[in-house]
C-alpha cells in the first residue's frame, strides 16, 4: 500500500461550499493527478469546521496548516508549493490583527485554541460519508458499552449525573426526560430528533448532521435502548439538503455494520431511525406541534400535560432531543459523568455550540465550556467588530431571546446567568449588534418573523403578536407615542402569560428585553421622531455636506429617483421630497460628502 | 402525469415503517418530481382517494407548510432567506436587486417562467449571510452585483 504523506481536509460545510469549495476542491485533484500524487496524498472533504466567514478552508496534514479563504488559483499555488516543495504559502494563512500572520497548526489560532469540541468533536475532522473514520474516532463504542455493559436505567443515570440539559433551548435535565419516557407504561415507545432548528442565526443543528451524522444515529439508538423505545424519528428541516442526504447515507451504512435494525450487535435490542421532514414551518420545533407533523398534521402544538413522555407520538410515550444535546451522549456514556462535569459550571455541565454572526469579524460556529463570558466569545474567539464600529448588544436566543448590552458583557453565559438578564442560551444563536443597529427595528424584525409563523391556534399569539408589530411599526415610522410604549409592555406581558405553547410564550422577549435597556431608543422616536442608530428611513434624511463635496457627479449618476442636482465639479444637492433613501449614493461617494442626519428633514 | 403521482403515491406507502404518517412526506414527493415545484389540484384529488384522508385535510396541510404550493412555480425557485443575520448584514439590499432584476414581488413567478421568488426561514449559512437558496443550491456572502451576475447567468442558460 503507498504511503500516505499528507491528507488533505477541506471543509464541505454549507457554508463553504456556497464560497467555491467545489472549484477549489476540483483545481486540487487535477493538479495532484498531474504531478502524479494521487497515491500519496488524500482529500477528505470534511464537515464545517466553523469558521464560516473564512471559507473556502482547508487543513493539510501532518503538519495541521490551515489555509482560509481559497480560490482555485490557491489551490493550484498550494499544489505546488506545499505539497510538492514542502514550502508553505504564507498569502492563504490565518492573518490576525493588522495583517499579522498566526503562526501555524491550527490549534494555535485564537479561533480555534479555546473551543472544547464535545458535541462536534468530529465535525470538520472526519468524513462523514464515512462510517469508518467515525469508528475510528471511538464511534459506536458508546452503544456497545450500553448495550452489552450496562441496564437501560444505568444509562439514565449516567446522563442524570452528567447535568446534561436540552441544548435546544430549554435546558430541561436530559436525564430526567429519559426517565420520564422510560417509566411511562406502554409497550410501544418512540425516539424522537428535533431536527427542525429553526431560530435564525442557529446553525449548529445543521452543522452536526452534516459532518457528523453518525454521532446522532449512535445516540438516538442509545436513548431508543434506554427508555425503550423500537423506533426512532428525525424530524429534519426540509431547507437542510445537504445533511437529509448524509444522514440517509448514514443511516443505510449504520444498518449494513449492524448498529441500526434487529437483534444490534447481536443482543435482542431491535431499533431502526427514519428521516421525517419538515415543510417550512418555525413552530414545528415545538415538540407537540412537531408530533402532529410527523403524524401527517398541521403543526400545530397542544396543551400540555399531558407531556410527550405520557402521551406522544400517535398517543404513545415519546422522548424528543434536540440535535447537539444527542451527539452530546455518546462520549458521555463513553467517558462517564465526571469527565463531562470537568466543563461548564455546577448548574450546566459541558460545552455549547454557539453560532456567532452580524457584526463580529469571525463568524461561525464555536463549541466552549458553559460560563465563558460574552466578552471572550465576541472578542477573543470571535475576532471583535470587522468595522472597527462599537459593539453595542448581542442578541441571544432568536426570536424567543432578547438583547444582551455591552456593559453586560462580562456575564458568564449559562442558562441561568443569561435569564437573569432578560436573555436567554435558546438553541445559542449569538447575534452581535453595533451602533448601526436599531433597537426597536430588531424588535419588529423578530415580531415580523413571529406574526408569520404563529400557527394561528391561541389569540394571543394570534392576535397579540400582530398588534405588537403593528405598534412597532408606527414608531420607526416616527407615528408612535409614549402611550404606545406603555401599551407594548403591557400586551408583551400579557402575551407571555397567556399562550399555549413556547413560541408564543417567549414571542414578546425581543420586545421587553430592548424596552428594558433601550428604552432611551424608543423614546427618542416617539419624542424627537430620532433615530439614534440612524436605521428607520421614515425618520433620516441624507445631506451632502459642501465642505467635502467635490461634484464628481457619481451620486447623481448612481440615484434611481434622480433627485441629485448638481452641475460637473460644483457642490450637489439632494431634493429631499424626491429622495427614496435607498443609499446608493453613500455608497457611491469616495469622499465622504454625504451622510444621514435624524430626524428627517421636512 | 396521474400515473406518475400513483406510482409516488404506492410507493411512498411501500418503504415507510409507519404508514400513518405519509401525507408530508407524499406531498414532498410529488413536488419533487412535477415539473413546475408544484402541487396540482389533480394531485391533491388523487393523494385524498389513494391514502383515504378527506380533501379538507390534504388542503389544511397544505396551505399550512410555507414549502408547499398549489401554484406553479419556476424553473429557478429562489428563496430568499429573510432572518436577522441576513437582515442585519444588507439582505434588505439583496431583496430589493432581486424584486428590481427579476420584476416580481414575493410569491409571484416571471412570466416567461423562469424564476419564482419565496422567503424563506434562515438556512443556516449566517456565516456567509446575506444569503440565497436557488433550488437546492446555496448562495452566500452577496452584494447587489453578485446577486445580478448569477440572475443574468441563468437567464443566458449557463451554470452558475
């Protein structure tokens, strides 16, 4: 057999692939070819490895060089150079502050050095078309330990002592609900994925069934062994492709080695997992809406009691995990409880994939210990603004989270430090803010999102949210009053309490949590008709300023309403009655001549 | 066409474990494979004979999921992701070039039947936002340009 002398690992996440990885992946098998390397060299095309906004990324091994940003032309330099002439091309490295070159592997790059991958331990490693690589990575060795070691209720135990909490947004004890699920009477249980990540700007879910699918099917098998359960369900985001794929891959591969149908590894556990999926719907995520989904129905929730465990999936006990708190289990059962507990804090063990994105220099995803604060994550590991612009909130949690300000940057992120603040982990969606953002048109973003996906059920979600947005509205419009901010926090309150199920529960907090920090933004609408973050166009005006402006004509060229004026190489003008203020012409100015001014000029 | 559907029809009831719960995952089938990304009102009859579920019910699940349409759509179906992450880094813009370019608004199709335009819910790629879903191929890290180049390229029938 040749000797392997490098291994190539290219990132085949969703996000990359969207930046070129085929191309560049494509320029490297032709170039190796040429040279005649094809025996020595291996490429791997791996799951995300989480620095989304780098891609195009590779990893050559042995060494562990890390080259970002990619082209095709990249790859045929790195061909030659680096494969060929052992040299490295330093143009494709991680740079850090100021165009300073990281030095290399990759474990020493800030992004990467702090993170404790748990529950994407494999992703971005393994090939996950690969049963073997996941094998070779201690795969399945989980459900062997279970199945011929330990009684399904020292399985439980072992998650209950682990402090595992629901990585999906809760934070309900895991080991709790397999207990529940377990001593539930009926002799027909199921083993439920929630798979329909659907807060935006949480991606993690998608991540893990991408470059890791196996990890899921090990830990459903373990969980459908430990509540007794036969069957098992993936209930997946049909805007997922990639990972419905290589998960139906997975799945086929699982039950050819055994791990997945009748009598596995030889006991007399039966368990078999198919892929349900979605159809475009936000509350499908809530477990009761996402049963009547799987049964063919509206998704729409239920009251609960009675609870999934009493009563689910066509009537029987049901036990429902989300997708990171599963590849959680299979080292937990493999390791035990303690190892798990040597991160995180006392009341949330273990790590938490967070999905880092607006306005923050690297985005993507990052696994950390539990109480790591907001301060390390947005500006150690995740690079501080890409604009030099202030940092002004993050937004945590999605459309069931709320705004978390700079001065509280130093809190510990767990899911109790974070609720104390208005906040909450959710499903870890991290959303960082700068002083371009405005507060009450974040708010109406998320109401927008919510008035659209509420199923219709309750009327307080119905109704209350679609009133709530419409106040919003009115006020970036500069058409609120004080009475208006008033009545939004008593309909928010009253929303929270009233609702049937989490969506609506939860709809209000982008609304309170920026009314209770940002109460100032609010009140500079209603009262000046302002606009601090100069965001909501009913209440900002552009102006050319003729000190700076040189008449290069560009903005006039540029404007679709053609309401710039101005004669060649004389000081313009803009008719603010014609002005759509779409911004092309800021965009435009090499000067610096034009810039927005709050409020509006009549 | 009718054949077809029933041959996804017995199909769909053939290789699931449960055989309750295939109305979604039939629909998805049938959308799939009728030219158009659609599902036509013939369809709808025929899913409610086959699987023995009342017409009522197949229309309230498919009127409720946004993926589904009763209408025909495009040959390029873009989706356009319309989340937070993407707002806040100048998807607005991206809208507005793709309504200019394209000469439709939300939920309508072009007339020479070439591309239909839908939001869709995030899609995960916020690492690369704003971003765009054309059938089932992701696009990220756009500008107004990027965004036109790609439009003009499928115009012209060429891969982008």
């Amino acid at each position: 057999m040749p000797l392997e002398t490098n291994t190539i690992l290219i990132c085949a996440g969703g996000a990359c692939i969207s930046a070129g990885e085929e191309s560049v992946k494509d320029v490297l098998e032709r170039k190796i070819k040429e040279y005649n390397l094809q025996d020595n060299i291996k490429i791997v095309e791996t799951g995300c490895m989480g620095a989304c906004s780098l891609g195009p990324i590779m990893v050559i091994h042995p060494e562990g060089v890390y080259y970002q940003k990619l082209t095709p032309e990249a790859a045929e330099k790195i061909v030659e150079e680096h494969l060929l002439k052992g040299r490295i091309v330093e143009e494709y490295l991680y740079q850090g502050d100021k165009g300073k070159i990281v030095p290399q592997p990759q474990k020493e790059i800030p992004f990467f050095s702090r993170q404790v991958k748990i529950a994407t331990r494999n992703v971005g490693i393994i090939d996950p078309l690969n049963i073997d690589e996941y094998i070779a990575r201690d795969g399945y060795f989980a459900l062997h330990k279970a199945l011929k070691e330990m009684k399904p209720e020292e399985v439980i135990q072992v998650v209950k002592d682990s402090g595992l909490r629901g990585r999906g947004g809760a934070g309900f004890p895991t080991g709790l609900k397999w207990e529940f699920a377990r001593k539930s009477p009926g002799d027909e249980k199921y083993m439920i994925c929630n798979a329909d990540e659907g807060d935006p700007g949480a991606f993690m879910d998608r991540s893990i069934l991408e470059g890791d699918p196996h990890t899921i099917i090990e830990a459903m098998t373990i969980a459908g062994y430990a509540i007794g359960a036969t069957k098992g369900f993936v209930y997946l985001r049909a805007e997922y492709p990639i990972a419905i794929e290589r998960l139906t891959v997975a799945l086929n591969q699982a039950r050819e080695y055994g791990f997945l149908g009748e009598n596995i590894l030889g006991t007399d556990f039966s368990f078999d997992i198919e892929i349900r999926i979605g159809a475009g719907a936000f509350v499908c995520g809530e477990e009761t809406a996402l049963m009547h989904s799987i049964e063919g129905k509206r998704g729409q929730p239920r009251v609960k009691p009675p609870f999934p465990a009493q009563k689910g999936l066509w009537g029987k006990p049901s036990n429902i995990n989300n997708v990171e708190t599963l590849a959680c289990v299979p080292p937990i059962i493999y390791h035990g409880a303690n190892w798990f507990r040597q991160w995180g804090t006392e009341k949330s063990p273990g790590t938490k994939v967070f999905a880092l994105a607006g306005k923050v220099k690297n985005t993507g995803l990052v696994e950390v210990p539990m109480g790591i604060t907001l301060r390390e994550l947005i500006y150690e590991i995740g690079g501080g603004s890409p604009t030099g612009k202030k940092i002004k909130a993050v937004q945590t949690g999605g459309p069931s989270g709320g705004v978390i300000p700079e001065e509280y940057f130093d809190t510990p992120v767990d899911y109790e430090s974070l609720q104390k603040l208005g906040a909450i982990v959710g499903s870890g969606g991290l959303i960082v803010l700068d002083e371009d953002d405005c507060m009450v048109d974040v708010a109406k973003f998320f109401l927008e999102f919510t008035v659209d996906e509420s199923c219709g059920k309750c009327t307080p979600c119905r109704e209350g949210t679609k009133k709530m947005y419409e106040i919003l509205d009115k006020i970036t419009k500069g058409e609120g009053t004080e009475e208006d901010i008033e009545i939004l926090e008593n309909l928010g309150n009253v929303i929270k309490d009233s609702s049937l199920c989490g969506l609506g529960q939860t709809a209000p907090n982008p609304v309170l949590s920026t009314l209770r920090y940002y109460k100032d933004e609010y009140l500079a609408h209603v009262r000046e008709k302002k606009c601090p973050a100069s965001k909501c166009k009913a209440l900002i005006s552009y102006v050319i300023d003729p000190e700076k402006c040189v008449g290069c004509t560009a903005c006039a060229r540029v404007c679709p309403s053609s309401c710039i004026s101005g004669e060649v190489r004389k000081v313009h003008e803009i008719d603010q009655s014609a002005c759509v203020k779409c911004g092309s012409c800021i965009e435009v100015c090499r000067f610096g001549a034009i810039s927005k001014v709050t409020p509006a000029i009549e | 066409m009718l054949t077809e559907i029933k041959k996804i029809i017995s199909h769909a009831k053939s290789e699931r474990l449960e055989e309750r719960d295939i109305l979604i995952y039939t629909l998805h089938k049938i959308q799939e494979t009728i030219e158009g990304n659609y599902i036509p009102e013939e369809a709808v009859k025929l899913v409610s004979e086959e699987l023995n579920i009342p017409l009522s019910k197949v229309y309230e699940v498919l009127t409720f999921y946004s993926m589904f349409s009763i209408k025909k759509r495009g040959k390029y179906l873009i989706r356009v992701c319309t989340s937070l992450p993407c707002h806040v880094a100048n998807g607005r813009e991206i809208i507005k070039t793709l309504k200019e370019e394209l000469k439709i608004d939300f939920n309508q199709t072009t007339d020479d039947g070439l591309f239909t335009l839908e939001e869709t819910s995030c899609l995960g790629l916020c690492g690369v936002s704003p971003v765009i879903m054309i059938n089932n191929e992701y696009y990220g890290d756009l500008t107004p340009k990027k965004v036109r180049e790609i439009i003009n390229k499928l115009k012209r029938g060429e891969n982008i």
